[in-house]
C-alpha cells in the first residue's frame, strides 16, 4: 500500500492570482517610515478551528498592549488588521486568502502576517509574504512541507508542527525497539484543510528514513486494510473522535488479543479528553463489548499546555477579554508570544538601524531565539520554525505509560512475518471469503409471511396511526383509506418488517453486490433502520428492513392534525443529521435518496433513515418523463441533476442539499421545495435548479416562522457549488450551537420534560416547604416576642395554659422624669423615634440578662424575673444587674433632636408573689396580678432621675448575693401603703469575687 505522499505537491497549486503579482511589480515598493507598525492579522471565524480569531485576536492584542506599556517600541505605533479567511460555509479558504493578501498589500502595505493558520492558506500567502519580503508568523500551517525553508523563507511558526510529531514518533520507536513495521489509519476527506493527512505525513515520513515500513490507509473501507492488523502490533489513527471508535469497533470484531498491541490515536488538541465524559468510549453511540478490556491498548497522543503561574494568568484573561462560552486552549499563547518574539526581533533590528521594511532581516533576528512568555521560554530552529520548549508530547490520562502486560509489545506479531503471520493473513481472509458465500442475508419469499388484504390494508403503508401505543396525536389514515399506502408489511420469524419489492427481473450476485450486502448487515446504529435480510427469489425480489410504525417524516408534516411544536422538529433534525453522520462515516458512504419519505419514525419516537445503501442492487430504470420521476427529484443536488442517471449511490455533498431541503419541509410544512407565490409543477422546479443561472432557484425560507441560524443552515446546505455545503459532523455542531433542548430524540426529550417537570415540583415543593418553615420561624419569633417562650410553646402544642402563681419574683418599672413636657416640645414623629431608639437599645441589653419584658406604655417600661420559669432567688439579681446596665447606658444615650438634653431615666424595683395567665383570644397578653405589680410601679413613681429605687424586700435578698452597693434612703410615704423603708442601689461592689 502506498502511504501519504510529501506535501510537496500539495503545497505547490497553482496559483490563479498572476494579476496580484503584476500589479504589486506596478505599485512603488518603498514604504515611508511614520512610525506605524501594520500588522494584518488573517484567521477564520468559524470555532472548529483552534486558531479561530474569536480565540486568538483577543492573546494578540493582549501581547499589543502589553508591547505599548513596556515601550519596546518606543516612538511607534502598532496598527492591527482583522480579517477572515474562510468562505460562505465556514471553512477556510486558499482563495480568500489569497485575495486578502494581495489587497491587503496593494492597499495598506503591512509590515507582517499574522496567520492564516489552516495549511493551504498559510501555503498560498506563504509565498506571496516571502516574494514580498515580509514575516507571516502563525501557530498553525503544521505540515511538513514548510521545512522547505527557501520556499518559505520568511514564515515563522510558533505552534505544534508534524515535524516535531514525527521527531517524537522516531524517539518512540527507538526507545521500545520498534524497528520493523507500523501501520498508520489516517482520515482523509480531500476537503476543508485535511488536518489529519497533514498530521500523518509527518510521522509517515519520519519513519520511512528511519527505515520502518509504514503501511499507510485512509479511512475509506475498514475491510481493506483490517487485514494489515495481523502485520504489526504499533497502529497510528488518525481522524475524528468518531472515526477512531468505527476503527476500535472494528478491531474489537477482528483482533481477539488487544493486549497485544500499542495503538496511538493522535488527538492533538484532546478532543477525546474534553467534556464531562470519563472515559473517552463513552463519548461513543457504538456498543462495546469489553471496552476496557479493549481500551488498555489506546494510548491518546496530545500536546500539553503549560501548567505556569504565567499561562493561568494568562487563560483567565483571555477568558475574560473574549467574553464567550468555548474552550481556550495553548494556540492562542503560541500566538501571543509570536506576537511578542517579532517586537523584540523589530526592536533590535530598528535599534540598529535596519529598515522596519526589512522583513528578511528582521526574519533572521526571530531565529534561535529564548524569550520569556506566557508558555514559559522557546527555541526556534534554524530555518525559523519556532515552538515552545515546553510543547512537548505526553501520554493521557497518566504521564507514566501503563502497558497491559507490563511491558510493551514487539512490533511484529506474535508469529513474526514468517508463512505463519502468512498463513493467519489468508485465514482471515478465507473467513471473508466464506462470510460472502453464506449469504446470511438470505430470506427465501416462502419466509415471509402476509395476512389477508382486508386486515392488511387497514395497518400497511407508512402512514399509520401515531395514536398507537398510547400516543395522543390522531391517525394518519383514514377510515376510507384517503393516503397512498407507501410500505408494504409483512412478517418474518414473527416479527413485523418492512417489504419494498424491486422492479427487477432477477438479481446478478456480483462480488461488488455481495459486499454492499454484508455491508448492510454490518451497519447497526440507532437512527438506521436495521437492514433483515434481502429475497432473490424471481419475482419476488425485494428487500426487507425493520419496520417503523409511527410512519414516515413526510407523512407526519403533511397531517395538519398533528400539532408539532420545535422542540419536537429539533428533535426530528437531530436524528436525521445523526444518522447521516454516521452513515458518512460508515463503509456505505453516503445515501443518494435522502428525502422526508425516507426518513421513518419508529415505536419509540426515534427518527431513522431508511432506503440507504445496495446501490447496485436497486438499480433499474424510470419512466424518464414520469411526473412521479420529476417529484423524487426534488431533493437532488442540481450537480447531479445534470445526469440522466445520476449515480445511485449520490455523493455525500449531495446528501447535504436534499437534507437542506427536508430542513425547508420541517420548518414551513408547505411540501418539498415549496416557493412562495409560484405554484410550479415538480418538472418546472427541477429545470429551474438543474439551469444554474444566478440567482440560483431555491426553496422559500420564513424568519417570521423560523430562526434566522436555520435559515443559514438551510442556505448553507442547498448552496450551488457543493465544497460550499458543511458535511453532517458540521451540521451537528452548529444546531447544537443555536438549539440546545432538540440535541435528543423525541422520546428522550418527552422523558426529559416530564423528569425536569417533576425536579421542577420537587424544587417548587422544597421551595415552598423553605418558604413555610422560614415564615413559621418569623412567626414564632413574633409569638415568642409577644408571649414567654415556655407559655408560647403551650400554646402551639394546643393547650391551655393556666393562670400561674409565684411566690417570689422582682419587678422592674421605669419611666422618663419630664417626658410630658419634652413631648409637648416635640413633634409626634420625634417622639416615637425617641422611644423606638431608647427601647431597641433596652430591649438588645435585657437580652443579656434572665427577664421577660412584660410590656411598654408610652414611656413606661417594664420588665420581670423569675416566671415563667423559676429561678429561685437569682431574679432580684438579674434585675438590679440589669437596672445598673440600663442607667449606664442612658448616661451616654443622645436624644436625635435634642442631643444636648440628658435623658433622665426613673428606675423602681419590688420583690413579692404575682400571678401571671394569657389574657384574650385576639392580641393575647401575658400579664401580671398582685399588690407586688403596684408595689413595684409606686417604687418608681418615688423614686428620682439616674437613680435606682427599691424596696427593703429586694434589699433582703440582695443582701443574700452580698456585692451589691445599696444605701438607706429611709422611710418613704407611699400611695396606698403608708410608709415603706426603702433604699438606693448604687452599684456593685468591685472587691467582691462574683462566682
């Protein structure tokens, strides 16, 4: 097998823009010096690639700014140009390139290139910069043929190149004494920038000089070159994530001792690796055997970015700057710092007076090169090829290679390449050659079993009931048989399958049949409908597939009854783009009948393509001017319109148009290709697109009906020139950027609403159980404000709570001395601020103390200890400890509106029994009875401002404590009681220990 030829031929395309180069002769080459620095940076939009500008415009203006600040180039100015190299569908584009480049340089003479990073472009510019002297530095262009330094002389690359891949591969081989052979899988579509082609060429030829045969294949048709798994035990893939699973798959089928090799998937940017998904297979729709097991054999080859103080600080600024949701990885740090190392080389070559115009100059100046960045320092090569030091390969998950026999496998196989490895290459292939001649596939017309035609037409075709099952949306066949019946059904072994008859005679069993019959059998996925088995028996010849009952796309968007909301038409794109991807992935290639009729709907809600491969084996001829004809074409590419018989089997591009205008049938359900305002005959339609004159005829799209992105996507798909159109894994991840809840299938989302519903209700039932609990709690808070905590705990047990006696509590009462006529000298406003402030401010200090607050009246405050709950005789005790707190704290309190006035509190205290119950139903009061009520109230009504008056009964049993500081005041007339010896409480006393 030949392997990837050297890029030289790639690189070297011919070039349509000979005007460009005449007129640069005619335009003045010399530059006027004014102190700007033109740097014209040319990259992609779109995010697939990792040097698209959204990700690395905003490293390079942090590089510009941090150039500016620290005066490197002093006395000059840096001018950066933007613009984008890709075309209309996204991808890039030697074209536009070119073209930028060549009006870039007529137009705004820059002084360098920063990109393009996709190799063709980078190529194509590449030359025109060293033609015009000028530097073009990139982080992308990886492939080895840049190491042709005359060619490209003035192209500087500061990111991961295949050169340094293949150094590594060499290293790998030297060190586990891998001298023999390898085999190499690589993906190789001939579009876009071939990054994987590129990728391999590297280590192809890196190996070749070492003189290790490479059997190099691209990922076309597994069964070619599975057979190469028996000829070398160090495989390289090379591809997309899904395209090494198809590999793996394969290798798991064939190869009954994994063990046995060391297979390399190249993932350089860790696709594999991202997400949330913890081991990289389960990223993967297909279904493993032992994928662990099978696994232990795969070792991912990634880039690795610094893990620096300087290269965080950096990301999170990046970040931060870029202001979208994607992943940022090291390409834009290679950018960064190209930008970097050029200013100093420009710095250098100005401080010697070399020209800023001196691009070949200042080129040399950037090679061998150490400078400090954001990816820690790099060395540059001789021919200018500049990579990070710390860009080095390593192996993921484990920087420590783990072996599943302990140790790594010889690079030849197990019987070496003698007759035995000879003898198990024809083994394997006797095994395909008696795989083909069982013909499992098989099904003899006498299998097939088919009720009666009354029963039959009441469920055949495709357009049955979706109320089956439970299903709520109606039939879609009448009573009166009102469809066309599209699907025949019948039974095998049991099971109901669809039957579609072939209009041939009889079926010629070439090899070519017989492998697009296997193929069939080997294509198994979720959004394909399952290939049974064909019948060649004349002249029943038919084919027999898995049955759908829900019936076909196009029936359901012609059924006005069924109302289908976008979640569901999401759910529908989704699932054919799915299969389409897979399909293109798969041996078969592509479909080349992709229409809503062939797109069926099975029990579950799943949508799968259906009609799809044995190419050769439905063949046969058409009415050619048949209206019939004219309306199955409605879906075909206009470059395959230009056949007569256009090949059965399509083209994947061409797949892209008809699924365009399936997306135009879900999102208007006005039929295929439905034009606003014309009412066109199926043969008007197809004469219209197969002309090709601008404007080219399409379909009708309707923002008001749909998103603008599906218009795009639309637009996109049924695009004139087919390299225009994304393929299906673009698709994919641009509905996934504007549609997030259509990403599964109908099924799944149905599951998923009614899941998130009843999180939804177990969150609103948390919620509201948190918003019950949080006002219970304010509500108890109030009730334990208003009543006593043990009285309030009664109260919400349901009981009754009975008046109570003690036999000995203390009272406290204080009032302001003057407080009438300071009112009366206030506004009503001012006086309720006053006493707000003065009660909060008691109200925080009681806390400290064991008292309940019975109640305020106007300025009268009063408080109680020793109920509900007894404390013995401690209730005088916190009551004067809490009277000599409160009177120090009224010494310092400021009146808002008089603050110069002393506020002048009256304190009386009175020990004695009371009784104490809840009184009323409606704002219930917890309140006091007994002469000791009175008592307490006349000892403060005695008493005097700033002072502290109590009776000989609280003197009694503060004397008990013995360090509290009271003094006589002597026999005082009380109201009601006569004369009371009573006395004054000054404080405590500060040579009593206080246990």
């Amino acid at each position: 097998a030949q392997g990837p030829r050297a890029m030289g031929s790639g690189l070297k395309m011919g070039c349509t823009f000979f005007f460009a180069l005449l007129i640069y002769v005619l335009v003045p080459g010399c530059r006027t010096e004014n102190g700007n620095i033109t740097v014209a940076v040319m990259l992609p939009d779109n995010l697939k690639y990792s040097w698209a500008s959204p990700r690395v415009l905003p490293a390079i203006r942090m590089a510009q700014e941090q150039i500016q600040k620290s005066g490197l180039l002093r006395g000059h100015t840096i001018n950066l140009l933007n613009y984008s190299t890709e075309d209309s569908s996204g991808s890039c584009s030697e074209i536009e390139a070119q073209i930028i480049a060549v009006d870039t340089k007529l137009y705004n003479k820059p002084d360098a290139f920063f990109g393009p990073g996709c190799t063709y472009s980078v190529a194509s510019v590449g030359r025109f910069a060293s033609h015009w002297k000028l530097p073009l530095i990139t982080a992308g262009g990886p492939a080895y043929g840049f190491d042709k330094s005359e060619e490209f002389k003035t192209i500087v690359r500061t990111g991961p190149t295949t050169t340094k891949l293949g150094d590594f591969v060499s290293y790998l081989h030297t060190y586990f004494n891998w001298s023999s052979r390898a085999l190499m899988i690589f993906h190789d579509l001939k579009q876009d920038d071939r990054p994987h082609y590129f990728l391999s060429e590297g280590i192809y030829i890196h190996l070749r000089e070492e003189n290790i045969t490479v059997e190099a294949f691209p990922y076309e048709d597994p069964v070619f070159f599975f057979f190469y798994f028996f000829s070398t035990t160090v495989v390289y893939i090379c591809g997309p994530l899904q395209t090494f699973f198809q590999i793996m798959k394969l290798f798991e089928v064939e190869v009954k001792n994994p063990e046995d090799y060391a297979i390399f998937y190249l993932d350089v940017f860790a696709e594999s690796l991202s997400g949330d998904i913890p081991m990289p297979w389960q990223g993967s729709e297909i279904q493993w055997n032992d994928p662990i097991k099978l696994f232990q054999s795969v070792f991912i080859v990634t880039y690795r970015e610094p893990d620096s103080p300087e290269y965080t600080a950096f990301c999170k600024e990046l970040h931060k700057r870029a202001m979208q949701d994607f992943n940022m990885d090291f390409i834009a740090g290679c950018f960064h710092d190209g930008f970097v190392l050029y200013a100093k080389a420009l710095s250098e070559a100005l401080a010697d007076g070399v020209s800023q115009n001196d691009g070949i100059n200042i080129t040399v100046r950037m090679q061998n090169r150490r400078i400090w960045g954001v990816l820690i320092f790099f060395v540059t090569q001789i021919v200018g090829h500049y990579n990070g030091t710390i860009k080095e390969i390593l192996w993921s998950p484990t920087e420590r290679i783990q072996w599943p026999k302990g140790c790594p496998p010889l690079d030849n196989p197990p019987c070496g390449f003698s007759p035995c490895k000879e003898d198990l290459l024809f083994s394997r292939k006797l095994k395909l050659e008696k795989e083909l001649a069982g013909m499992l596939w098989r099904i003899r017309w006498e299998e097939l079993q088919f009720e009666s035609p009354n029963k039959f037409h009441k469920r055949a075709g495709s357009r049955l009931t979706l109320s089956q099952r439970g299903s709520s949306y109606g039939s879609l066949i009448t009573a009166h048989g009102k469809y066309q019946l599209f699907a025949k059904t019948g039974y095998f072994k049991g099971n109901l399958v669809a039957i579609k008859h072939v209009n041939k005679k009889r079926i010629e069993l070439t090899r070519q049949v017989l492998f697009e019959l296997k193929h069939m059998r080997d294509v198994q996925f979720n959004h394909l409908t399952r290939f049974i088995g064909a019948c060649i028996d004349p002249p029943n010849i038919c084919i027999v597939t898995e049955y759908c009952p829900r019936g076909s796309l196009q029936d359901i968007l012609e059924n006005e009854s069924i109302n289908l909301d976008w979640m569901f038409r999401y759910s529908l794109i989704n699932d054919i783009v799915k299969g389409m991807n897979y399909l293109h992935n798969s041996y078969i290639g592509s479909h080349g009948n992709l229409k809503s009729s062939n797109c069926v709907v099975d029990s579950r809600f799943v949508l799968k393509i259906a009609d799809y491969g044995l190419a050769s084996f439905r063949l046969c001829c058409e009415n050619e001017d048949s209206h019939a004809l004219y309306a199955k074409k409605l879906w075909t590419a206009p470059e395959l319109l230009i056949y007569d018989r256009h090949p059965p089997q399509g083209t994947q591009k061409g797949d892209v148009y008809s699924f365009g205008i399936i997306l135009q049938e879900i999102a208007l359900r006005n039929g295929p290709f439905y034009v606003e305002g014309m009412d066109l005959s199926p043969k008007e339609i197809i004469q219209k697109v197969r002309n090709g004159q601008k404007p080219y005829f399409r379909p009708t799209t309707d923002n008001s009906r749909h998103c603008e992105e599906l218009t795009i996507l639309m637009e996109g798909c049924w695009a004139e020139d087919p390299a225009e159109r994304p393929d299906f894994s673009h698709i994919k991840i641009f509905i996934a950027k504007f549609n997030k809840e259509g990403s599964t299938s109908i099924l799944n989302n149905l599951l998923s609403r009614m899941e998130q519903y009843a999180n939804n209700l177990e969150n609103l039932v948390e919620e509201r159980t948190q918003a019950y609990l949080e006002e219970k709690r304010k509500a108890e808070n109030l009730l334990y404000q208003i009543l006593p905590h043990s009285v309030a705990e009664q109260l919400k047990r349901g009981e009754t709570v009975q008046a109570e006696a003690f036999d000995s509590v203390t009272i406290y009462f204080s009032d302001i001395v003057g407080f009438t006529s300071m009112s009366a000298e206030s506004t009503p406003l001012q006086v309720v601020t006053l006493l707000n402030d003065l009660y909060t401010c008691f109200d925080a200090i009681i806390d400290n103390f064991d008292v309940y607050k019975v109640e305020t009246i106007g300025d009268a405050y009063m408080v109680v200890s020793g109920l509900p709950v007894r404390n013995g005789k401690l209730h005088a005790r916190e009551i004067a400890s809490m009277s000599l707190a409160l009177l120090e704290q009224v010494k310092t309190f400021k009146i808002r509106h008089i603050p110069n006035n002393q506020l002048r509190l009256r304190i009386g205290i009175h020990t004695g029994p009371v009784c104490a119950g809840v009184v009323g139903l409606k704002m219930p009061r917890y309140c006091l009875f007994g002469d000791t009520v009175n008592t307490a109230s006349r000892m403060e009504s005695t008493g005097e401002a700033l002072r502290i008056h109590l009776s000989s009964a609280t003197k009694e049993v503060l004397d008990e404590f013995g360090y509290f500081d009271l003094q006589l005041r002597g026999d005082v007339e009380m109201k009601g009681k006569g004369k009371m010896r009573t006395y004054w409480l000054l404080g405590e006393k500060t040579d009593v220990y206080v246990i």
